[in-house]
C-alpha cells in the first residue's frame, strides 16, 4: 500500500512540476502581451494571431504531437525493460522529424502567399506566417527531446525548457517588434493614416512571430544540452540491456508512423476550431456583410489576443496532466492493470476539477480587473473583452477535462475516438457560429458561444469513450460538486473583497491581487470544510506536507 502511495504521489507531483512550469509559461506569455499589445496595438495583435491559427495548424500535423507520441511508445518499450530499443525509437523519431519538419517549414513559408491570394489572409498576416516558418524545423526536434524525458517519468527538464522558451520569447518579440517598426517608420509613434497604421501594425506582428522563433531554439540548445549530459548513464542503460532481439529500423519507423499519424491528426482537429473561427469571422464575415476589414482584425485581435488567451491559462494544469498521464497510462495498458488505470483516471480528473473549477469561477467574477490589470485599453475595449471572458469562463472546465480525457483514450490505444469526437463536435460548433453570426447581433460572442459548445461536446464524447473503454464511472460528489460550491464561496468573496479594497483604496491592481489571494485561501478552507479532498490526497500535491500543516494549524484538517 505504501509503495502505491508513493506511485501515486509521484504521479501527481511529475504533473504539478509539469503544470507549475505550464502555468508560469502561459502566465509569462500574458503579461508580455501587456507591453506587445501596447506596441503594436489590437490591430497588431489580429494580424499575429490570424496568423498563429494556422502556423498552429501545421505545427500541429508536423511536431506539435511529437512529445506526447514519443512518450508513449518509449514508456511502453520501457516498461518491458526494452532499452535499447527505446533508444532506437528515440533515434528514428529524430530522422522523422528532421524530414517532416522541413517539409512543413517551407509548405509554412511557400503557402503563406498562396493564403493570401486565395483571400484567406491578408497581406499583412501572411507576412507575419512567413515569420514563423522556421519556428516548425526547430520546434520537432525540441519535441522528440521532450517527449524522451517524459517518457521516462521526469517532467524537470521539460518544465525548465518551457520556461525558457518563453522568457526569450517574451523579450524577442517586443524587442523586435520595436525594431522592425522603427526600422520601417523612422519612429515609434502611431501614423495618423490607415496605411501608416497599417504597415506599423504589420512589422510589429512580424517581430512578435520572430521571437516564438527565438524561444523554441532557446529551448532546443537547454535540452540538448541536457541530452548530453546524460549520455553516460543513457549508454550504460542500454549496454545493459539484456533483451533478446532488436525492432530494426524499418519497423520502428512504421510504428512511429503509425502512433504519430492518429495524435496528429487527433491534435490537428480538436484546435481546428480556432482556426475556422478565425476564418469565418476575419474573412467570410467581411465579405458577406461589406464590413471594415481593419475594425474586424482589431476587435478579433482583441477577443483572441486577451479574452481567449486569458481563459487559456488554467487549461495548462490539464495539458500537463494530460502529458504526465499519457506514458503512465500506456505502461498500465501494456501490463493490462485495468484496475491501476481506473484509479490513476479517478485521481486525474478529481486533480484537474479542484483546479479549472475555481479558476472558470475567478474568472467570471473578477473578469473586468484581471483584464485591466493585464492590458491598456480603451474604456469599449475593456468593457468588450470582458464580457468576453466572462462567456468563455466555463468553457474553461469542458477543455480542461476533454484535453486529459483525449490523452487518457490515446494512452490506452483508443485513438481514434478523439478524432471522431472532434470532429463531431467541431462540425457542430461551426454551423453554431456562422448561423449566430449571420442572424444574430451577438457578433464576437457568437464566436465565444460557439467556443464553449465545442468544448462541452469534446467534453462529453470523451468522457463517455473512457468510461467505455475501462468501465470506469467518476465520483461525483468531492470531483464535481464540492469544488463547485466551494468555487461559488470563493467567487463571492473574490468580488465582495475586490469591491470594498476599491472603494477604499482606488487602486483596481492592488484590490484585484489582493482579492485572488483572499480568493485562493477562501477556496483552499471551504475545500476543507466541505471534506472535498482527504489528506492523502492533498499531501499528493506540489508541497502537500505544507498545505497538510497549514491546514490542521488552521483547524481545517483533523
């Protein structure tokens, strides 16, 4: 019993690491955007991420799956104690990416023109697409380095090349969104015409696609580096290996092929949809209802670049369960330990809910703060994007739970239901958003709607698909409930708190960051109080001996 503590503590821990670093990442992204949006501005920031979407998307079919693919098919080799030909897959997908990678930098760089010209993106955004070309090629192998290091239940090197990646990609893309536009004007200062306008907007998004260029290659050249350093120990493991026989080349090829194909295209179709609502709304919205095409890159650029990147944030802590989950389950899988998978889901998903719960609720309540807090807008701007995060805030809880349960199938084989779930639910969404926006006024809200609907579907297709797949069935009244109730406690009390320090002191930042402490204790007693988390559960957590003291010093915890 104690030994399966441990490994379930381990579990826990090797995804809070992940997650720390995720969390801290995406929160690095968010508040460069401050600076980066007060450089180039909402029209800037509509060019870039019109652009992201679909460097997204072929990074996405190239190298994006790469860690989570390469994770799992070494696990498994691992787990059988099949060294050496770990090590040959690790090899193999190196070749692959190297080819694939290439490939799809210069379909990035050639096909950013053709985009254009078919009048799917304009000119300016096309520009920043070229941008990020080279981005592809260094981000595959980046991703195989990662995915080896997972695969081997260490998430500290991963973790510490995220963070890396984006502090270079902080300071690169203001700095050189700062010099590309004084190159190109003479001057910082806004032009008073359109085109000026324009043009100033456009080289600042092209500097900001160059430093996601930067941050990759940092990241790439630490894990490198780490790799080396481990060269030794990674030699004698395989000099050790006493297993009869070795996969050939040919063969792992075609197994990783044959893994990586339905990860790409599963990743590839559950982020389509960003993707196509950006084309409806920036292109086919336009067109149909003749509308100004700058305002629609501005107010896009102000959902994508700030609402959706803000809602974004929680969903990290998923995505890193989700990668600490994918080697773990595929080794339950290879040994048929049903019983050991069920439970691993039962803790993940508990894990995942006591955090995109409060955080769905912390950003309904305190959306107008956070957002000033982070941006500089206009009083329409703030007051737009956030009603926008405030629609957004529960699809928070639906991707949180459809990114772990999409690794979970895939961990376990089933890969290709969250294909056909995506799919599913990605057809919905879009008839959703272009219905709403053509025969409603609910403009970028349509697109919020839309947003969260495809959520909650992939959220329930998946979850459905396990509980198949396992016959397993979640505890739903300290997974769901509890958390919610104590969410609702801590909402309240986030805005009560924020309000009152307000009034007193004037100052929306100090009041907002003293509310979210006062928040976080609120949902940490109430959590307590409502008996919604054990002890043993929480001393599974990043420093849970501390918060297990804490708690009983508080009396929250026998």
């Amino acid at each position: 019993m104690a030994d399966n503590g441990s490994r379930k503590n381990s579990f826990i821990v090797q995804a809070g690491i992940l997650a720390a670093a995720g969390i801290i990442s995406r929160l690095i992204g968010l508040l460069y955007r401050g600076p980066l949006h007060g450089v180039i501005g909402d029209l800037g920031l509509g060019y870039y991420q019109s652009a992201h979407n679909y460097y997204t998307i072929i990074l996405l079919i190239s190298s994006y799956s790469i860690p989570s693919a390469i994770s799992k098919v070494i696990a498994q080799k691992l787990a059988l104690r099949e060294y050496r030909n770990a090590h040959r897959i690790f090899k193999c997908a190196l070749g692959y990416v190297l080819a694939v990678g290439g490939a799809a930098s210069l379909i990035l760089f050639f096909g950013a023109g053709m985009l254009n010209r078919a009048e799917v993106l304009s000119v300016e955004a096309a520009s920043v697409l070229r941008a990020f070309a080279p981005t592809i090629f260094a981000y595959g192998i980046l991703g195989v380095l990662r995915g080896y290091f997972q695969a081997h239940g260490s998430m500290v090197q991963t973790s510490v090349s995220q963070i890396l990646e984006q502090i270079v990609n902080a300071v690169v893309s203001v700095g050189a969104a700062c010099l590309l536009i004084e190159l190109s004007l003479g001057t910082m200062e806004i032009p008073a015409d359109e085109a000026g306008q324009v043009t100033r907007a456009a080289r600042g998004a092209v500097g900001s696609a160059m430093g996601a260029g930067a941050g990759v290659l940092a990241a790439l050249l630490f894990m490198a580096a780490v790799y080396m350093l481990n060269r030794e120990m990674i030699g004698r493991r395989i000099r050790s290996d006493r297993h009869v026989g070795t996969d050939s080349y040919k063969s792992i090829m075609r197994m990783i092929v044959m893994v990586v194909t339905p990860f790409i295209l599963s990743t590839a179709v559950y982020n389509l949809s960003g993707t196509i609502n950006n084309t409806v709304y920036t292109q086919w919205l336009p067109a149909l209802k003749e509308l100004d095409e700058v305002a629609i890159y501005s107010r896009w650029g102000a959902f994508s670049g700030q609402a959706l990147t803000l809602s974004n944030i929680p969903i990290a802590f998923a995505t890193a369960m989700a990668s600490a989950m994918l080697p773990s389950i595929a080794k339950l899988t290879a040994s048929n330990d049903r019983e050991g998978a069920r439970e691993k889901i039962g803790l993940a998903v508990k894990t995942i809910m006591l955090i995109s719960i409060p955080c769905a609720v912390g950003l309904f309540a305190l959306a107008r703060p956070l957002i000033g807090l982070l941006f500089h807008n206009t009083q329409e701007t703030e007051d737009l994007v956030t009603k926008l995060l405030m629609a957004l805030a529960l699809s928070v809880v639906f991707y949180a739970l459809s990114t772990l349960n999409s690794s979970i199938l895939q961990g376990m084989g089933k890969v290709n239901a969250p294909i056909i779930n995506a799919g599913i639910a990605l057809v919905i969404q879009t008839v959703t958003a272009v219905v709403l926006l053509l025969f409603t006024n609910l403009d970028l809200y349509s697109i919020a709607i839309a947003n969260t609907l495809y959520a909650a579907i992939m959220c329930g297709l998946n979850q459905w698909a396990v509980r198949k797949a396992v016959e397993y069935r979640q505890e739903v009244m300290t997974t769901f409930l509890v958390p919610a109730l104590a969410s609702l406690c801590m909402g309240g009390a986030a805005w009560a708190v924020y309000e009152s320090l307000l009034m007193l002191t004037s100052s929306p930042k100090v009041s907002v960051v003293i509310a979210i402490l006062v928040a976080a204790a609120v949902y940490f007693a109430m959590l307590l109080l409502l008996r919604g988390i054990s002890e043993e559960e929480l001393r599974g957590f990043p420093k849970g001996y501390l918060l297990v003291r804490i708690a009983k010093r508080c009396r929250l915890m026998k």
